[in-house]
C-alpha cells in the first residue's frame, strides 16, 4: 500500500469532538518521546505531519489524520511522563480509554516501544489493556537503527519475554532508515481489507 495523501483533520479531547467518518481508524499508543509522531511522518513520506518534539508530553490530545481520503490515524497523548501531575495523567488516561471503549472505527493498535530498551511497566500495563478488551495489536519497537547488530537478539529476545508476545505480534522499525515500514503498510492494507 502506498500512502498518497495524509492531511492533519482535527485534535479532540472527548468522544463528541471525534471525526465522524466511515473509514476505520488505526491508533498510535506509547510512551511520551517514543517515537509516534517520527514514525506517523515516516509512514506517510512527511516531515511535519504530526508534531514531533524533543520535549516529552507535547502531544495533549487525539490528532486524528486522514489518510488517502479512506482511513485515519489516531496518535495519542504519551503516558508515563513524570512531569506531569497526577490530576493531568489520570485526565489523559480517561481519554485514550474512551478513545479505545467507544470508537466502532478502531481497526488496530499500533504498541510503539524504543527498541534499546526493556519495555517498562507502563507498557507491560497498555498491552495487557489492549488484550483485555481484545483490541487487535501489533508491538512496532522502533528506534531499532540506534540498535547494533550485536544487541538485536538479546533485545528482541527481551522483548518478546517481557511482553509475550509471538514473531507476527512483534515489529522491529525505523522512522530513520524506513526499515519495516513497508510491511507496517502492508499490514494495514490488510486490515483495510478484512
């Protein structure tokens, strides 16, 4: 599948500023400073879709983009940010389940994870939610050209442990090199088409 067109469509915070559309919709989940809106750019051949920062916890709310006129990607806020108070963690963690109880649309989830290190408990928690409400999900541990060779095993060995998860739950990717990124396409082309 090749992404022609992405076009930035709107922020929403609550369920009744949603898009209403007919497509389906692929959703972004991760740690604040992953990688999400890198990988969303690379994904779609743009440098400045989604909003990318050195700063953790610059994205507070669903973007949603619209991808060649069919579909969209959803990239949520980060979780896990210490910076944050409580009172704005527990405001952002409301949303995303709302986000991922009420929304028809939703296809798949798209777990990214940095490839360098372990994946931590706020991650170990965000899969087994997704599991929990059988959302379907692909693990994308990115970052994977910052990786040597020599590490990639023991890391995916890691990772796979900690999260338990098959070889077709687990991607490694790269919004630098591009690496996995065809396949990431061809997965949702198959989705799109189920």
């Amino acid at each position: 599948m090749i992404i022609q067109s992405a076009l930035y469509l709107t922020s929403a915070v609550e369920k009744a500023q949603y898009p209403v559309h007919e497509g389906c919709e692929f959703v972004f989940l991760g740690r604040s400073n992953v990688g999400k809106s890198s990988l969303i750019n690379a994904l779609c051949n743009r440098k400045k879709l989604a909003y990318t920062s050195s700063v953790p916890g610059k994205t507070i709310a669903l973007n949603f983009y619209h991808i060649n006129n069919s579909f969209m990607f959803v990239d949520v806020p980060g979780y896990g940010f210490a910076k944050r108070g409580l009172e704005e963690r527990l405001k952002f963690g409301k949303m995303i389940e709302e986000y991922l109880h009420e929304r028809a649309q939703l296809k798949l989830a798209f777990l990214i994870i940095d490839a360098r290190i372990n994946p931590t408990e706020d991650d170990c928690l965000m899969l087994n939610y997704l599991r929990h409400y059988n959302i379907p999900t692909l693990v994308l541990a990115t970052k994977t050209d910052k990786l040597k060779n020599s590490q990639f095993a023991k890391q995916k060995k890691s990772i796979k442990d900690t999260l338990k998860l098959s070889d077709e739950e687990l991607l490694f990717v790269s919004a630098e090199t591009k690496k996995g990124l065809e396949e990431v396409q061809r997965i949702i082309e198959t989705s799109l088409n189920r």
